[in-house]
C-alpha cells in the first residue's frame, strides 16, 4: 500500500499566541513546532497500515524550510521519505493547489491521510478542496479505517451525536482525528528511528504558481473575559439567580 | 442577486443552525438589498425559516437525497446557487457541512472561509472575522473572488427573529445520484434520546477533580436537570473513565453552548481552547488557583461532592417554580 502522508507543522498546543508587525503576523519568536495533533493520529495508522500490507509512507509539506524540523520527526516516527513543497503558503487553496498539482504528478498513492483540522488556522478544507480537485474520493473526521478485500476499506466517520461506517474502494483521500488510532498507540520518534531520519530524503521542490483566495489583513486576540462573578458554595440561590437573570441561560 | 444559505434538516426538521445562519444572511442582505433564500433537503417545516427572514425556500423532495453525501450535496447548494443567481452561500459547522464545506467551494470555484464570527464589515471589501490559532486569536480574512463561501460558527451570531413573507418551492436539481454507490453506506450509530454534545445549548463537563468514573452519576443528573449534554477532560478520556466521544478541548470536540459547566477541571490551554468560545462558563472547583477562575463568568470555589449535589436541589426547586 502506497499511503501519501499530508503533514502540516503547527506550534506547540501550549503556545501562547501573538501578533507582530503591527498585527499582521503571526509572532513566531518563542514558539515551538510540532506535527499537527490531529494529523498525529493519521502518521501512526500510516505506520500500521505499512507494517501489515507492506508499501511505502511518504510525507508531503507544503512549507518552507523552517519546517524540516518537524518533517524529520516524521520521518524518524516511521515515513519512508518527505517531499517538501517549497512555499510559504498564502492560503488554503494555494496549499491545496500544491498538493493536488504533485498528486497529478504521482497518482499511484492508494490511500492520502491528512488530519481534519490544522491547529494554526484551522481552516479545515486543504484535504477536501485537494480531493475535488483531483477527483479523488473523500471522507472527513474519520475515526477508524479497516483494509478490506478487493481494494476496498471500511471508514468510519463521526456524524453528530454518532457514527457512520462507509464502504469505498481505494485511492481515497481522509480527514483524520482522534480515534483514527489510540491515543496510547500515538507514535513518538526513537533513538534508532532520530538517527535513520537522518539518512532518509528530504526532496525539496518549487511550487507552482497558484492564486489564493483568501487574504489575512490583521490578527487580533479575542477580547479579554470580563472578570469573574465568584458565588459563594452556600449561596447557590445566587448562583441560579445569575444565571437566570443574567446570563439568561436556565 | 440572492444571498443563499443551506438549511440543514435535522430529523426532517429544520435545524437550529439554519436559523442562525438565516438570522446573519438576513442582516447582511439589509445592507446590500439582497434577499434571502435557503435551500435545504426534505424540510418538513420549512416555513419556520421565514421568521428569520428567509424569503424563499428550495426544498428537495427527492428521497434518494435523503441521506448525507458530502458530493451529493454540494451538487445541491451548487445548483441552488446557480438558480438564484447567489455569489454569496452560507453553511453551517455541523460535522456534515464541515465535510462538505471544501468540496462545494471547489464546485462554486468561491472563495471560501470558516470559522466565521462576523458579518462582512462593510459591503465594498468583504472582510469577516474568523477564529484561528484554536480560539486564540482572530483573523480578519478578505475574500479575493467574486464567489464567496462562508461557514459560519455556531453560536456566533445568535437567533434574530425577522418575520417576512415566504414562499416554499421545491427544488429538484440534477444531481449525479452514482456518488451513494462509490460511499456505500455499512452502518451508523446515533445516541437516540440523548442530547448531542454538538448541539446541546447547556454542556455539563467534569474532570480529573470527579476521582473516579463511578463519580459521575451526580454529573448526569445536572445535566438531565437541565437538559444539558455530558462532556469530559482529556484526562479522563484518556484515562478510559468516560468515552472518546464525550472529550472536549483542542484535540477533542470544539464546542460553543449557551452556558459550560466545568466541574474539577482545572483549565489547561489546551481545554479552554476547546470550549472559550461558548457564551457563558461556570467553573467549580476546590482549588480557588486553578486557571480556569480566570476564563469563566462564573465561579464557585468549593468541593464538586458537596457543590454539585446542592446544586441539583436548588436547580430542581427552581424548575419546580
């Protein structure tokens, strides 16, 4: 199985965030990178999935070369070789062009894992504008995936308030999440894994030219909560009156 | 020249999001002179739309359309689009349209956004607030095409209520039906009975702080007193003392409900991430340091075992009134 690994390189989940240049970027100072959590869950089923079936995990970025830190990390958890999409990426669709560009280049990938969400910007949508741009089939939030017969794989996806197992045949393209794999199954790089990485490739090569769609003009922070209103535990009356009254929630 | 959202069914009914997502159309048309015209698939009370402002409603019959298929549908929005001249479509943050979402701005070839918490600032550069950096920050993002494509978060607008005059039309769109059979259908599992974590307006949340998973009884029954949905920490989700479904956080289920109840849960960045953008917080909680006193509207410092069973009480005399 040829399982193409879609990575994106977001700070570390305890990052304090801020904005410079007069709120129009993204303060990088401080901040640490990791693989994307949600894609975390994607890297570990590709390990399985190669271990059982045999084939080959390559890792795709589209970032610049301040991300071969963290593409490494990939690479020492397990994937075979990165590619690495020279650009500093102006939106969603600019990425998601890149991708579906290199996917035309090299359509013999079976399965394209990606996570549902990066936690930079959230966005949620580079995997599903790359598959209906390259006619690829496509499930989201996809929370357990099984190799069946003839090509085929059985995808379960979380709906609202439950679950949804599809049928599909292969090439697919998956918005993974939690639950894709255990969180204790989550892989972490090891010594011997550190050092492979470090013979493996890292092929870098230039994007293509693409518009974006989208443009950031400013960041700002969420306005600051107003200060707590501390009820005292043996005045609960309090408490429903406030949230009665004021909140106007009950 | 309508602005066009989609109206999610929900049960056959009209979905909660729908109004809110009719509310904001509605308030952005105001300011352009645009009309609003929702289209939805097997609405049974479409006309409810119209209190939100809605003029006009598409609604497919075709019962080959009644179960989701993100292509399927998009083929649906897209064609309602075309049909009523809409550059501007709206959609909501279920986890049906979130699938849906990227497939249909590719099909419109729109410009597309989510996580959106604002109207347009003015009408000549359209500009709207998004959520990024997990609730950390905000992202006022231009969209540069003709078409745009916006999904809106939950809970960001709010109802507004605008009576108009409405029409209901159904909608049959040619839609290429072969997409069921490349997603064939095994099985799905749905909570019946119990409200969902996504849609509750009240989410009742507890943490590491309950001490053990035979604890949580006193946690269902707040939230059965007030109609509430459970939800957990990742510890304790991790720890296998309550379900995967039911973690909320940055890795876990984001959500946004009326009122968030945290009971022993310290507040880690990584939780509030997961549910800072929800209208009101109440935190309880023994440690009067825990971070989360300083995200939360409310507060009660005090042991969950002695804090929560009295709550109950008051809450049900209150309900009883």
């Amino acid at each position: 199985m040829k399982i193409l690994f879609l990575m994106s390189s977001v700070p570390d989940t305890t990052s304090k965030i801020n904005f410079t240049e007069n709120n129009t970027k993204f303060d990088e100072s401080g901040i640490q990178y990791v693989i994307n959590p949600h894609d975390e869950f994607g890297l570990t089923k590709a390990m399985q999935l190669k271990e059982k079936f045999g084939g080959e995990v390559v890792v795709l970025h589209v970032g610049t070369a301040k991300s071969d830190a963290v593409i490494r990390k990939v690479l020492a958890i397990g994937a075979d070789r990165a590619v690495r999409i020279d650009a500093d990426p102006q939106d969603s669709y600019y990425t998601a062009v890149q991708i579906a560009d290199y996917l035309n280049k090299h359509n013999d990938f079976d399965l394209i894992i990606a996570g549902k969400e990066s936690l930079d910007y959230n966005g949620g949508m580079v995997h599903g504008l790359v598959a209906a741009m390259s006619g690829l089939k496509f499930v989201n939030a996809v929370i357990g995936l099984d190799v069946l017969e003839d090509g085929k794989v059985s995808v379960a996806r979380e709906i609202d308030g439950g679950k949804e197992v599809l049928e599909i045949t292969l090439p697919l393209i998956i918005g993974g999440q939690k639950g894709l794999v255990k969180e204790e199954e989550l892989r972490i790089p090891n010594m011997r894994g550190i050092m492979m990485a470090r013979k493996k490739p890292l092929e870098v090569i230039p994007a293509i030219e693409a518009p974006a769609k989208t443009k950031i003009e400013k960041f700002e922070k969420p306005a600051p909560k107003g200060s707590i209103k501390l009820v005292d535990k043996d005045n609960l009356d309090e408490l429903i009156d406030l949230l009665h009254n004021e909140a106007k929630v009950i | 020249m309508s602005i066009l959202i989609y109206a999610e069914s929900q049960n056959g009914k009209v979905a909660k999001s729908a109004k809110e997502l009719a509310s904001y159309a509605k308030a952005y048309g105001d300011k352009t002179g645009q009309d609003v015209v929702a289209v939805g698939i097997g609405l049974a009370n479409a006309e409810e739309l119209f209190n939100h402002g809605v003029n006009k409603v598409l609604n497919v019959e075709n019962e080959a359309l009644k179960v989701f298929n993100a292509f399927a549908y998009a083929d649906v929005v897209k064609a309602a689009a075309e049909q009523v001249g809409a550059d501007l479509v709206i959609i909501n943050d279920s986890n049906d349209a979130v699938y849906m979402g990227p497939v249909l701005a590719e099909k419109l070839d729109a410009g597309y956004v989510s996580q959106v918490i604002s109207l347009p600032e003015d009408t000549d550069d359209f500009v709207v607030k998004r959520k990024v950096f997990s609730n950390k920050g905000i992202a006022y993002t231009a969209v540069l095409t003709g078409k745009k494509l916006l999904r809106l978060s939950k809970n960001a607008f709010g109802l507004v209520e605008n009576p108009v005059s409405g029409v209901i039309e159904s909608f049959a769109p040619e839609v290429d039906l072969s997409v069921y059979d490349a997603y064939k259908i095994v099985s799905v599992e749905k909570a019946t009975g119990k409200i969902s974590l996504t849609d509750a307006d009240i989410v009742v949340s507890a943490g590491r702080g309950m001490k053990g998973p035979e604890n949580w009884g006193m946690i269902e029954e707040l939230a059965e007193v007030l109609g509430a949905a459970t939800a957990c920490s990742k510890p304790v989700a991790d720890l296998g003392w309550r379900p995967h479904q039911e973690h909320v956080g940055q890795t876990g289920k984001q959500v946004a409900p009326n009122l968030y109840i945290a009971v022993g849960i310290s507040g880690a960045i990584q939780h509030l991430a997961g549910v800072n953008s929800s209208k009101n917080m109440l935190v309880i909680n023994n440690d009067p340091e825990a971070p989360f006193f300083k995200a939360a509207d409310y507060g009660v410092v005090g042991d969950a075992f002695e804090v929560v069973p009295k709550l109950i009480e008051k809450l049900k005399a209150f309900k009883n009134q």
